[in-house]
C-alpha cells in the first residue's frame, strides 16, 4: 500500500494532477462561472490546440534535443492549408492531408540535417525558423487568407458533444496515440533510448540517425495539425500563426516532468502541464490581471518547474547512492 | 593541457585554448601554414564580402552610393553588437536566448531615464547600461545557483524580462529623446562613416584585448573549453559564468540603445515578439565567424565579419528588390550553408593534420 503510495508520489503526473485539482476547486470557489459550460468549452478549445504544440515539442525533447521551428512549421502548414483551399479550391479534407505532408516534410528535413550533419539541433532548427517563418511571409506577403470553407469554420467553433468542441477529438486521438508510441511500440522506445545515452542506443543496435529523423518528423506533423487546428479556430490563415508557441512548446513538457537532456518524458504529464498553463491564463484574466502580465507567470512557471525537476533529481540520484551503499 | 597563463601569442588570429598540434615535418613549409590561412573563418568571410560587394556594384547603381554605405554601416554596427552579446556566452559554452528581451528592456529604461527622468543623456546611457549588467548577471547567477543549462534558464527569463518591461511601459513608447542623442545616431562622418560604426569597431578592440590579454578573458575562455579542468586549476567558473552573463547584458543594451538612437525612439516592439527578431543575427555572426558552440574559442573578428556579411547581404538582396520577406528565407540557408561549410572545412582541416 506504502510502496503503492510512494510510486504515485514519483511518477511524473501526479504533482501536476493535484495541482490541477487544486487550482479548480480554489478558482471555481472564488469565481463560480469558471466551470459554467461556456467557460469549460473556452478553456477545452486553449488546452486542444495548446496540447498538439506541447506534444510536438515533447517529442524532440525526449531526444534530447530541442525544435526551435515549431512555430515556424505549424505557420507554414496553417497557410499552406488556407492557400491550397483557397488559391487551388482543394476540398478540405484533402487540403488538410496535403498540409499536413508539408508539415512533415518539414519536420522530416530538420531530423536529416541534424542526423546527417551531427550540428546540434540547436542551431539547424534555428536556421530552418527562418527559412519556414520566410517561406511562410513570402509565399503571402504577410496578408492572411480569408476564404475558409464553412465546415472547417464550423469544426473549429462547435461542439460535438456540450461542451465538448470538435477540435478535442484530434487531440484525444494524438494523446493516446503518443502515449501507445512512447510506451508499447519499439520506435517509441527507440526515441526514449536514444533520447537516454545515445552512445548506449547504437551500441544496442538501435539506428540513432533513423530514430532521430523520426522523432523531428513527428514533431512536424504535431506543428502542422496544430496549425490546422488553429485555422479552424481562427476562421482565418493567419501568416502569424506559431509566432507566439515557443516558450508554451517548452513550459507544459517542462511542468509534466520531462528532463532536458532527454529520456524522460510524459505525455500524461505534459497534458497535465497545458491543462495547468490555459488555468493559469484564464485565472489572470477572471481576476483583471494585466494581460501583459502572462508573459512573466509562463517564465516563471518554466524556472519552478525546471528547478523541481532538478531536485527530484538530485534526490533521486541520492537514494540510489544510498541504496548502492546499502547493498 | 592549460596554457592560460603562457605568453606565446595565438597562432591564428582566432583565440583558442587547445592543445597545439604536434609539431609536424612538414610545419615549416608554406604550404600547410598558407592552406590553413586560406581555410581560416576570416580569410573565407572577407573573400565572401568582397566578392559579394562586387557583385552587388555591378548588379545593383545604388549599392556605392554613400546614402547606402552609410545606412549599411549602421545597420552593421547594431548587428556586430548583438553578435557580440551572443558571442561572449556562447564562448562560456553556454547560450542566451534573452540577448533581444535585455536590449530592449535597456533600451526602454534608457529612454525612460532620458525622457521622463530627466537625466542627461550620458548618465541615461549608463544608468541602463548598469541595468543591462543585472538582468545579465541575474541569468547567470540562476544558471550558476541551479545547475540547470543556459538555454532553459534564458528561454525563461526572456519571457519574463519581456513581460515586465511591457508591463511596466504597457507597450508605449519613449519619442521625446534629448536631440543630441538622437542626433548620434544620425550623423555621418566625412559623409559615409556613422559615428556608431566607430563605437562598435571600438567596442570590437576592447572585447580583442580583453580575450587575449585580460587574465578574466583567459579564464572565460578557459572555463568554457573545459569547466572542470578550468576549476581544478584554480579558476572560479561559477564567477567567470556570472561575469560573461552580465558582460552579454552590457553588450545586448549598448545594441538596444544604438537602435534607440537610430530610430529617435525607444519602442518595446523593435526587437518583435520577446525579443526573437534579435536571435539569428545574434547567432550568425559568431556561427559565421567561427566561434565554437561547445565553448572555449570566441573570433571577435570572425564574429565581426560574420555580421558584417550579413548586413551586407540583406542590403544587397533588398536593393535587388528581393523581397523583404524572402530576405529571412536566405537567411536562414546561410547559416545552414555556413554550418555546413565549417563542418567540412573542419574535416578537411583534421584529415590533413593542418588543426
């Protein structure tokens, strides 16, 4: 029962869970429209799309490396999705697959330089933010594109269920589907090992270079749905779309437990960290907090984090050495 | 293993703390010494700005004229500087993502001092300039104290400084600067030269003595090209980490300030979104220039020159009538093409033992 205990107490969600709860029951005490079925859609609609960026950036995390290009790659997909709908008259569906090869694409080119290469991913994905985020405002002139068909209009902004929004089903679908990947199939396993001691991965016959491309792959794709789904959202293909996600990409992985150097992630509790990160916002605004304020609470919540992670750690590394003198 | 106290001068331009090479038969033929010169960063940089000079002389009739040289000179004096500020962490073997956050935290402050406070300009200069150093110093004190890597520490921090800057200015703007500073900023020396340009070049021969002569630039270096090594012999890196932080913060604002003095005005927007616009100018001069992103070599003439072909290729390419837009696109495949390059100058270099 103890021991039960302890591995709830260690496990990756379980702080951010009882944060979460906490926070729910002390604003909704204060302020009881904060569950009223409006609000919960608003909030359901934030945590959506805010979860696929998350994700995207999860994912490279758990190589140990890091995206810089996730907001360039999910604007490059959320124009290219309203372009080809509106320049080409795609039907959506197919203009949704079709953006999403982009995304991919480019997530695919980001894990070949960076495998191929050696160059920390640091600095490719740098230069690939600017050669997307250029691409994106050549292509169109910094104008966005109006012409958005009335069902992707209406998919971003109704419910399938009250007050379930249709855009949570994608995100119920990516979460399960990561959570398979990393825990059940041997890629996930592969990103996580490689993600762990790169040196030990190819040495266990794992191929590092495919698992890397992989792993950016994915991320790309993530970046591009999320650009999708903010298309929908918006009603409209913003140029500016992913200007705004990089410090969001790595506040709720961080919150959720995921260690840097790589690993160590938790998709449960990353979703738990942009659950905990849409709060947070929502609360600054139901108790007149300047909006500007926002930026400094996301800051501060990445050092909390961090530092917590940093001091699981050393007490971990320290109960083992204890257990390593026992024996 | 530590030649940090040794006298003897770098061999190449670059400043390094490694171990010399062997000395190999053939050292003392011209050949190796004169392929090594020619595959150095710098030899390649100012070959690269020549030739693309004269292309854009040729290509372009407004590229020589002294408006445009002027405007270019300008422009590189700000971009040197913020290469600089990203320059002198990097050679800790760290990063700081927070160089545009800080420089337009100082910029603002130094327009707030100068506008509302009432303070003569140069104490306005100085006054943010000391803020400049905390906000650095505070991110390396958080690195220090945490032993957490640069890189989460500023991507935190950018947001934060950002976010109480613009709410402590709630996004307006500085206007009513004293005219003999925005004056700085304008004038032009025998019609070319703009007075900032001097500053950075001046700047540029400080941060050269500092790395090669100063025993804190030694043990900057030192630190970053091996941290253990570095403290068992003595060397506070925690100090030494602090102190390129803060120095990063100093250089950020000096950048900021010139922007202010440039345009006439403080404007939290001119960095963009938290400060990002700032990041691939900040990398690609010391990427260009030659300056390891593991730590312990810094080029301030690489990182000098890298900038400067930056700022001279969007020039270029605008007055092409590129396109702005696409003008971020080439930036982005130089640094790729620029990494790539040094990868196989690097290889080519150990292959044939010239390293």
């Amino acid at each position: 029962m103890k021991r039960q205990l302890n591995r709830y107490l260690q496990s990756d969600w379980f702080g951010p869970l009882l944060i979460t709860i906490a926070a729910i029951a002390l604003v909704s005490w204060f302020n009881p429209s904060f569950l009223s079925p409006f609000n919960i859609q608003i909030l359901l609609l934030a945590i959506a799309v805010n979860a696929i960026i998350a994700y995207s950036q999860m994912v490279i995390i758990a190589i140990g490396q890091m995206n810089l290009s996730v907001g360039a790659i999910g604007g490059l997909v959320a124009i290219s999705f309203s372009g080809f709908m509106e320049v080409w008259s795609i039907p959506w569906p197919v203009a949704a697959f079709m953006a999403l090869s982009v995304g991919l694409t480019a997530g695919y080119i980001n894990g070949l330089f960076v495998a191929m290469t050696g160059i920390s991913a640091f600095i490719i994905t740098l230069a690939t933010l600017s050669i997307y985020k250029g691409l994106n405002l050549g292509i169109t002139e910094a104008t966005p594109f109006y012409k958005i068909p009335e069902t992707v209009k209406a998919l971003g902004n109704s419910n399938f269920i009250e007050p379930l929004p249709w855009l949570v089903l994608p995100t119920i679908i990516v979460t399960f589907c990561l959570w398979y990947l990393l825990n059940r199939l041997p890629v996930g396993r592969f990103i996580l090992a490689v993600g762990g001691n790169e040196h030990a991965a190819e040495l266990s016959g794992i191929s590092v270079r495919k698992t890397i491309i992989t792993a950016h792959a994915i991320s790309g794709f993530l970046a591009g749905l999320a650009g999708i789904m903010l298309v929908a959202r918006l009603q409209i293909g913003q140029p500016t779309i992913g200007d705004d996600w990089l410090i969001l990409s790595f506040a709720a992985p961080v919150i959720g437990g995921a260690v840097l150097t790589g690993g160590h992630i938790s998709v449960a509790g990353t979703l738990l960290g942009v659950v905990i990160v849409a709060i947070i916002t929502q609360v600054l605004v139901l108790f007149n907090v300047d909006p500007f304020l926002v930026q400094v609470v996301l800051g501060l919540l990445i050092l909390w984090a961090v530092g917590l992670n940093k001091l699981r750690e050393v007490r971990a590394a320290r109960s083992m050495d204890e257990l390593g003198a026992g024996a | 293993m530590n030649n940090v106290s040794s006298t003897q001068p770098p061999t190449s331009d670059a400043m390094r703390l490694e171990d010399e090479s062997p000395p190999r038969t053939g050292s003392s033929r011209l050949g190796p010494q004169l392929t090594r010169l020619l595959l150095s960063n710098e030899f390649g940089l100012l070959a690269l700005i020549i030739l693309f000079s004269v292309i854009f002389a040729l290509a372009t009739p407004g590229f020589t004229s002294s408006f445009s040289l002027f405007a270019m000179g300008r422009t590189a004096a700000v971009n040197i500087i913020i290469g600089f500020s990203m320059m002198v962490v990097i050679v800790s073997g760290g990063l700081n993502l927070s160089v545009g956050s800080i420089g337009v935290c100082v910029a603002m402050a130094g327009g707030w001092l100068m506008q509302v406070a009432g303070v003569p300009w140069y104490l306005g200069v100085v006054g943010a300039l000391v803020l400049g150093a905390m906000i650095g110093a505070l991110n390396g004190i958080m690195i220090v104290k945490t032993g957490l890597h640069s890189f989460i520490i500023t991507l935190a921090t950018m947001s934060i400084f950002f976010g109480v800057m613009i709410f402590l200015t709630q996004a307006g703007s500085f206007r009513e600067l004293p005219p003999e500073y925005v004056q700085f900023g304008r004038m032009k020396i025998n019609g070319v030269v703009s007075p900032l340009l001097i500053v950075t070049l001046l700047i540029g021969v400080v941060l050269s003595v500092f790395f090669r002569l100063t025993t804190s630039g030694r043990r900057l270096l030192a630190a970053g090209a091996n941290p253990d090594a570095a403290e068992l012999s003595g060397i506070r890196v925690d100090r030494t980490i602090i102190l390129c932080h803060a120095l990063s913060g100093v250089l950020a604002g000096i950048a900021g300030l010139m922007l202010v003095s440039r345009t006439g005005a403080a404007i939290p927007s001119m960095a963009g979104q938290l400060g990002q616009d700032w990041l691939l100018p900040a990398f690609l001069g010391p990427v260009l220039g030659g300056t390891l992103l593991t730590g312990g070599r810094a080029s301030v003439l690489g990182t000098l020159l890298g900038a400067f072909l930056v700022t001279l290729l969007t020039t270029g390419l605008l007055l092409l009538q590129v396109g702005a837009f696409w003008v971020q696109t080439c930036l982005g495949l130089l640094l790729l093409a620029a990494v790539l390059i040094d990868l196989s100058r690097r290889t080519y270099l150990a292959r044939h033992n010239l390293i």
